[in-house]
C-alpha cells in the first residue's frame, strides 16, 4: 500500500497569512514582507513546468527560507520566482504543508514534483527540473530534510509506517499517526506526508513487526536492513548495492491492405503505428527512453516473443481490430497486427535492502501483525516467477531474511498470493481461478491442500488481499470485490460482492482496513492511474466501507 495533518504555522505577519489562504496556483506579484529573523538556506536556478496555456518549461530562481521561532522550532517557506510580461512574480509553498516531494520522468530531465493537500486534491503539483541527477537530490535532501523536521519525524521509519512505491519504482514511506486507524481520528489522504526512502524496488509490502521486503523488476528479493523508530541508528547505516533490471516495450502495429497486405498505413481512427500497449500515447523506438535519468540501457531494441497470447514465427499477433483480443496465428477475419518490440535497461543504487537469494519472485505476502503481536516466527508466502509457491521459514524481527525457502505443492502456475491475520493463506493461477489453502498453521506453515474458491461470475481475479477477517480483489476489469460469509468455521467465505471499479491493486491491515491504487481519479478523466485511497467508515459492522478518499498519485 500508500498520506500527517499538521496545524498551520506561518512565519509571516496577518498580511501575508492572509494570502496563504488563497489557491496555492495563484499567480503572486507583490514581492515577500521582510523579517528580520528569517535566514536564506538556499537559493538556486531550477526550471518549473508553467501548467497553464502555453505550457512550457521556464527558467526560474528558487530559494528555501527558514525561520526560527521563539521555542527554537523552525518554519520553512520554499520560493519559486519568475518574470511574466516582464514583471517579476512568484510561487510559495509553506514546508509545513508539503505532503510529497516525488521524483518524476517528464522530457528526460532531473525532474521532481512538489505535493500539497490543495495540489493533490487539484491533481496539480509544481514540478521542476534541476540541470543535474546531483542538483536534484540535493534539492530533495534539503527540502525533505526540513519536512521531517517541521513534522517531527525521526530519520528511521517506525515499525508502523505505510510503505508503497512510485510506478518508477521509487519507494515512498508515510508515518501514521498512533490513532491511524480510530475512525475518529482518521487522516485525510490528501493530508498524508509522503517521504522517499532509498533504493528502488517494483513492489513492497510490509507489517507492524518491522518487516519489510520487496521485489525489484527482475524479480530479485530484497529486505529491508535498516534500523528502525527508536533503535539506535548508525551514523552511517549499512548500505547495499542494490541493482534492478527492466524491459521497456514499445508496440509496432500495421493494418490489412487488399492490395499490398500488412502495411504501416492505417485508417484516421486507428492507433499510432507504433504506440505502448494501450494503444493511446505514441512511442517509437527512438523516442522511447528508459524510466528515469538514473537507467541505462544495457541492450538493443529486439523483436519480443514472449507476448502473452503467443506470437508466430516473427514475432506477430493478430486480432480482428484494435483494441480487440490479439493471438498468435493468422485467420481470414484478422485485419490488424501487432508485435512487441523490448529493450532493457539498468540501475544501480545504494540502499538499506538486502538481497535474499537465489530464487526470483513475482508476488510476496507477509501476514498482517498488530505491533503488539508477539510472535517467533511471521508467516511469509511468495510466488517465484515461474509461479510456483513458496513460504519462507525463520522469518523474524530479528532475521528479517528468514533461513530458507519451503516449495508448496501446486500443479500449476500462480500469479497473486495473500495471508491473513489467522494464517488464511488465498491465491490466485495464472488462468485466474481462486484457492484457498487450508490448515495453515504455525505447527504446519504450509498447510495441506488447495480448496477452490468460484470466482465472480464471468470475471478472472488478478489479485488479492487477506486482512484478519476479510477478504478483497481485483479482476481482470479493474473492479474490486468483497468475499461474502467468511467464519473461523468457514474460512472460505460464500459469495463475491462487488463494491467498486477502476481500481488497480487493493491491499488489506491487521485491522481489515483497506487502501487501493485507483486506476482513475472521479472529475480528473486525464489523471494517470495510481493515487492512493483509503476506504472509509470499514468497521466490524460495516466490513466493506461505505466510500474512498482519494490521495496522492505519482507517476
């Protein structure tokens, strides 16, 4: 899963907080009050992204002033200065309300955006470029630094933090409140703070124990190795080389002509001729550059034939018309085509994550812990990317790693496993059909055989949830639904409720709190799909909620 509501102190006169109270997008001529107690930390050049007509990059000054207040506590306001019609204006943005300081692929700079309650709820964050990877760290260092400091935050996560990652892969961290999950304390989304932590990972999941693994794009398993809460935290903290691999696809498609067969020339409505896999965004080979800066390429554009669907010989797969079905072999009603053309790219960081050899994963769960829970051994179920099944044994606070790998019988391949707060273990095949392992134990960690579970009519799960007594998941048509019926004495439940759509991935607490990467956001039809929601008013008498609140969502 993914955002901490801070009261407002502003280091300005009754003037100037009065401007605050405008939009934060609001365009502001009049230069910044003096005070005498404020000190410059930092002015640089970045370049902002202008988002209004004519959108546009533009040169910009930057400066971070801090103010210290009587009791010794520090306010930080962060200035964006620029010239329109050659008069000179600016942006600022109290650090005390910066939700999120994301980094962003946007026309291949250095790019990071800067998230607020309004921005977010706006779907509207300053993004700015530095003219170097160096340039831009530095920057975030220095403005995270000061977030936490406003906040309060310690430098190591607590064994309580929400973990999630960017779909770049970069891994974000919010630290809950102890009343997180009271409703009447529960925290607005937009109003969560958002910090990264180092290293790169393509999931994450983690539990209230302080264990929090990982798996990178080519499947590698990685644990967390860094301190946490109120340990006593190096001074330099046990740094890994970490390193992740992934293949970039672009889609190649053509169109039946009569007279000459397949060509690249299509009909107005079709899709570009060479596009990603929705079809909507045209990418050609050229154009097309790995996720971020910090990649490199470590291969050349080839033909991929692994396309799920099959392909023929050259590496084609045919289907009646966009966006339609596509298989592996020609028929007489087949006029469109397409193939997949893949390149691989490279990262190399430092972090606090260590590889856990030798098998590569696909999926991972670890079960949902209270803090409280004492426990000598945390159940940790996986797939390997060949989807077999896999608990890991002498998982523990103290060995986050565990010792060893433990194969789980199946007799075909899975593609999303979950295990619950009562060692409810549910899974779902590659061919979207649901199980159930029963007799899960910590006598007997891997259970003694499969039930199958009916799946929502004509629907194919692709992933799942397992909370302490509830159950979720998503099908193939971002739609999420609520297992029915669930009892200590019939732990498989009785019938599928669907209770939402448009969303991507759900994931389930130790208290069946439930949080979702949606696939849209309602009002902002051009959003990217990945904000953050938490499902609201979920109690023991209303297990599935009754609404989303919808947070941030980064690229």
């Amino acid at each position: 899963p993914l955002t901490c509501s801070l009261s407002l102190t502003p280091v300005q006169s009754a003037a100037w907080r009065e401007q605050v109270q405008q939009q934060e997008h609001q365009e502001i001529s009049r230069k910044p009050l003096e005070r005498s107690n404020s000190v410059w930390v930092r002015k640089g050049a970045l370049r902002w992204w202008r988002d209004w007509k004519p959108q546009r990059w533009v040169d910009v000054g930057v400066a971070l002033e801090q103010s210290t207040k009587s009791d010794g506590r520090k306010d930080s306001i962060f200035f964006v200065y620029y010239t329109q019609y050659d008069e000179k204006k600016y942006l600022q943005l109290f650090i005390n309300e910066v939700t999120a300081l994301v980094p962003v692929l946007q026309d291949c700079h250095y790019t990071f955006a800067v998230y607020t309650a309004e921005r977010t709820k706006q779907r509207w964050p300053l993004v700015l470029a530095a003219p170097s990877e160096e340039h831009m760290n530095d920057w975030l260092d220095l403005l995270s630094g000061c977030c936490c400091e406003c906040r309060g935050i310690a430098g190591t996560p607590s064994r309580q933090a929400l973990w999630s990652t960017t779909s770049k892969g970069d891994i974000m961290l919010h630290e809950p409140s102890v009343s997180l999950e009271a409703l009447a304390h529960t925290v607005p989304c937009d109003l969560m703070f958002w910090r990264q932590i180092p290293g790169h990972l393509r999931c994450v999941e983690s539990n209230s124990l302080g264990l929090v693994w990982g798996i990178g794009w080519d499947g590698t398993a990685w644990v967390y190795s860094g301190s946490f809460g109120q340990q006593p935290s190096l001074v330099n903290p046990e740094m890994h080389l970490q390193t992740d691999v992934r293949s970039i696809h672009v889609y190649e498609n053509q169109r039946w002509n009569p007279m000459t067969g397949y060509t690249d020339k299509g009909l107005p409505t079709d899709r570009p001729m060479w596009s990603d896999e929705s079809g909507l965004k045209e990418c050609t080979k050229g154009n097309t550059h790995p996720p971020s800066p910090q990649w490199s390429w470590v291969s050349e554009w080839a033909v991929d034939f692994t396309v799920p669907g099959g392909t023929d010989k050259e590496g084609w797969q045919y289907a009646a018309d966009f966006p339609t079905t596509f298989h592996g072999h020609k028929t007489m009603k087949d006029f469109v085509r397409r193939r997949r053309w893949t390149r691989r790219c490279k990262i190399t960081v430092r972090s606090p994550w260590k590889m856990v050899p030798p098998i590569h994963l696909s999926d991972i769960s670890l079960m949902p812990c209270l803090a409280q829970s004492k426990m000598e051994e945390v159940p940790v179920w996986a797939l390997s990317d060949k989807g077999d099944v896999l608990c890991r044994l002498g998982v523990s606070p103290q060995n986050p790693a565990g010792s060893s790998w433990l194969h789980v019988g199946t007799d075909q391949p899975f593609k999303s496993i979950s295990i619950g707060g009562a060692n409810q273990v549910w899974a779902i095949t590659r061919d979207g059909a649901v199980f159930y392992r029963g007799s899960v134990s910590p006598e007997n960690p891997a259970g003694e055989c499969w039930y199958h579970i009916p799946s929502p009519p004509r629907q194919n799960l692709r992933q799942l949830s397992v909370g302490r007594t509830s159950v979720f998941a998503v099908d193939e048509n971002s739609n999420l639904w609520y297992r029915q019926g669930l009892t200590p004495s019939y732990p498989q439940g009785s019938a599928w409720e669907l209770i939402s759509n448009n969303v991507t991935k759900v994931s389930v607490g130790p208290l069946d709190q439930v949080w979702i990467v949606a696939d849209g956001v309602p009002g902002f039809p051009t959003e990217t799909p990945g904000a953050i929601c938490h499902r609201l008013s979920v109690g023991p008498m209303q297990p599935k909620g009754l609404s989303w609140d919808y947070g941030i969502g980064v690229s």
